[in-house]
C-alpha cells in the first residue's frame, strides 16, 4: 500500500526540526501565519539531506492483520538538495498543511534542541481528518522525531479508510549537493 502522505510527513518532520529558535510554554491553538513566523527563523546546514521515516506501528478497522503487518518496519528514504538560500530562510510553502485552509496548528514549540505540535487537517486528499502530532530532537544538522498520525474518514473512525500510524523519522546532512542542485 502506497502512502501518498509520507512525503508531505517527511517535508514537515525536516523543517519543523531543524531551527535554533528558542520557544517559550506550549502556545494553545495558532495559525499557520504564526506557525510561519515561527518557522522564519529556521537555518539549516546547506547541502544534501537525507530523510528516512519508518512506520513504527500500524492500525485500520477491518484491514488484514497481515496487510498491517507489512506496513510495520517499511522505511521511505528520500535525499534533498538544500541550497544556501533555501537554508537562510526554508520557504513556509514546505510545511505540510500550509497551503490547506483546512489545517489548525497547536503547540508548536522549539525550545533547546527538543520540538513538539499537532496539526490537525480537513478536506484535501481525504474526506475526513487528518490529525499528526510530533516530538523530537533538532539540530542545524540532523533531527530525530517521532509522529503519530490518525486519519479519520468523515463517516467516523470505524469507518473503512480510517487509520492511524506512528512512525520514526530521521534526517541529517550527507555531504555536498550533486551538481544542478538536485536530490
């Protein structure tokens, strides 16, 4: 089973996990101006990077034990070029949800190297709600964070469709970029 989301979980886990910004207490419910605002201060390393994400556990009403089974231990590593302007200043647009009107953003916080939040999505790709909460470790470098995400179809959480996932996510700095700038 292909997950189209695991791209937009990787871009979000890279660029809501590699900023210096000191942030104060749990901030409540924020837009996503504010999470932008937050995400503005944000320099990474430039170069290539290399982001692996694990789905650690697996559940979906009605889905074969065997088909969860096999989604359990699968790893999705994807490298990207960062270039020096983009590490200045990541553009918001990466931020999985930004462009969604439908997304609400809640204790977003990035305080010495930890970082924890929780969107929540409506609409998009699926009918329904998406929920993802994150926490882990940071740095200019390389980060380490742990997601649970829940996607519940309009029709209810026991409904076909609706699933929930926690996975593992990794990312650090491999080396310079291939010529062009491309992962």
């Amino acid at each position: 089973m292909k997950l189209h989301w695991m791209g937009a979980a990787t871009a979000l886990a890279l660029l809501t996990s590699c900023g210096d910004k000191a942030a104060d207490a749990p901030k409540g419910e924020m837009t996503a101006k504010e999470v932008a605002a937050e995400m503005s201060s944000i320099e990474l390393e430039p170069g290539q990077w290399e982001m692996t994400q694990e789905i650690v556990e697996a559940s979906a009403p009605g889905m074969p034990e065997a088909a969860l089974a096999q989604m359990r231990g699968q790893k999705t590593t994807v490298q990207s070029c960062i270039t020096p302007e983009q590490a200045k200043k990541p553009d918001a647009d990466f931020f999985a949800g930004q462009q969604n009107k439908g997304c609400k953003y809640e204790d977003f916080s990035m305080a010495g190297g930890k970082v924890r939040g929780k969107v929540t999505c409506t609409g998009g790709d699926m009918p329904g709600t998406m929920t993802m909460a994150m926490a882990g470790t940071y740095g200019a470098s390389a980060y380490d964070m742990t997601m649970d995400m829940q996607m519940v179809p309009a029709a209810g959480a026991d409904a076909p469709g609706a699933m929930a996932f926690k996975s593992h996510t990794t990312g650090r700095r491999v080396g310079q970029c291939a010529p062009g700038g491309q992962g």
